[in-house]
C-alpha cells in the first residue's frame, strides 16, 4: 500500500512539472527593453507619422460596397437608417453621442493620425477623440478568446510578408459599433474580423491598405475596399474630446435629429 501511495504521489508530481513545463512563455509587454532587444528583421519601411485619409468623393470614408446582402438581424437597422434619412433624421448615431468610432470608421474620419513605429508594436493615436489603436508586431499570435476584453478599434495583430504589413484585426464589443452611419446604418457584430494589407509607396508619401471584412453576423460573404492615406509634413494631432454636452448644442448630433 505505501509503495503505491508513492506512486502515485510522484506520479501526480511528475504531471504537475511536465504540465508546468508545456505553459505558453510568458508575454512581455511591447515596449519592455527586453522584447524591443530581441533580434528581428529590419522592416520595409517606417509607418512612422502623421496621416490623414485622402477624400476621393463623397463616398470615399466609406467601406461599404456599393452592393452587399445584409442578414436579417442586420437589415432591420439598415432599414431603419433609410428612414430615418428620409426625414431628415439620423438613425442611431453613437459616434455623434460619444461612442468610440472604432475599427474601421476611425480610419477615415477627417482629422489625421499619429503613427508611431517601434520593433515591436505601431502605436496609432487618432486626433479624433484621441482613439488608441496598437498592432502588435512583435509575434506574438491573437489573444485566447475566453480571457480577451473586447474593444472598439479591436486587438491588432501584424506581420511581415515582402513589403507588406498584414493585419488583423478582430474581437469588438458588438454593441454601439457600426460599419456605417447616416443613410445606411449597418452594425458591426462582435464576429467582424478585419485584415489589412499596408503597403508604403510614392516615395513614403502614401500608404495604400487593402481591407477586407468579414463579420457573418451582419453581412453575406466578404467586403473589400483599398483606402489611401497622405503624409502629412506641417501638421501635428492635438486633443479632441467629444462632449455630449457641447454635441447637444450641435445641429448634426443634437439628440432632437436623433431616431433611435
């Protein structure tokens, strides 16, 4: 009996230490002296800057296809938003309410970005609202979806492939985030997975990203769009905040315009 009860003792011990052993390596944080000494390759280029979306129409903030099949969930607030503007009215606009533009629509609003480009994550702070994105460059693979906080602008991750920055983007909150607002409202699910393709061209003075959006819950198949963004050399960002008191005051996002 007491060799058995030995057994299985160091047994149970030797489980604990190989289950130990086979833990994921600890992740450092981005900007750690030890993660940003790692060796890496030197990257195709430095996003490094500020940008801001070039406008190439009325339409061109958008990233909404000209044609698409919206699932049912999803086409009751697109209908809703055709009403809505037939009015003279907006439907739902969170963004004009505070809500954090997110992922994608932060991309194009009509106040430019700050990119900052280190080894090991692009640190991206939009003057609009002073929204915080990082990618994540660093290799480190997306986050286990059971523990991950879900935000607006999403968890970035990037990697190299040639002279392209690929990324992806995914795990939003799902409510008060939208692909599109005013005339066409169309929600983002907390199933939208964004992948961008960045590429540096015109001597440094453009960056040109492909974007392609999936999110199932919403919309039938993929949505693609390429959007162009200018270097801009005499501009720096500055703080934006969005008040609902002084919105209040504002024809386009007074809660009276509003059809929720």
């Amino acid at each position: 009996m007491c060799r058995l009860l030995l057994a299985a003792v160091f047994g149970l011990t030797a489980g604990l230490a190989g289950a130990q052993s086979a833990d994921p390596p600890r992740q450092l944080g981005a900007l750690s002296p030890e993660n940003l000494a790692k060796p890496r390759p030197k990257p195709p280029f430095d996003l490094t800057g500020t940008w801001q979306h070039e406008l190439r129409g009325p339409q061109s903030w958008k990233f909404v296809p000209p044609e698409f099949e919206l699932t049912p969930e999803a086409q009751v607030h697109y209908d809703a938003g055709r009403r809505a503007a037939a009015e003279n009215k907006v439907y739902r606009d969170d963004i004009g309410q505070c809500w954090p533009a997110g992922m994608p629509l932060i991309m194009t609003r009509v106040h430019p970005f700050l990119l900052m480009q280190y080894p090991t994550a692009i640190i991206m702070v939009q003057n609009f609202m002073n929204s915080l994105r990082i990618i994540y460059t660093d290799g480190r693979q997306h986050s286990d979806p059971d523990v991950v906080v879900p935000s607006w602008n999403g968890e970035s991750i990037g990697r190299w492939e040639g002279d392209t920055l690929v990324v992806s983007t995914k795990y939003f909150p799902g409510h008060h985030h939208w692909l599109d607002q005013g005339g066409a409202s169309i929600p983002a699910s907390d199933q939208l997975h964004i992948v961008e393709r960045i590429r540096m061209i015109e001597d440094g003075e453009t960056l040109e990203i492909e974007y392609t959006m999936t999110d199932p819950k919403t919309f039938k198949g993929e949505w693609k769009t390429t959007k162009r963004f200018n270097r801009l050399h005499d501009v720096d960002i500055y703080e934006v905040e969005c008040t609902p008191d002084l919105n209040e005051n504002l024809p386009a996002t007074s809660s009276q315009s509003l059809i929720r």
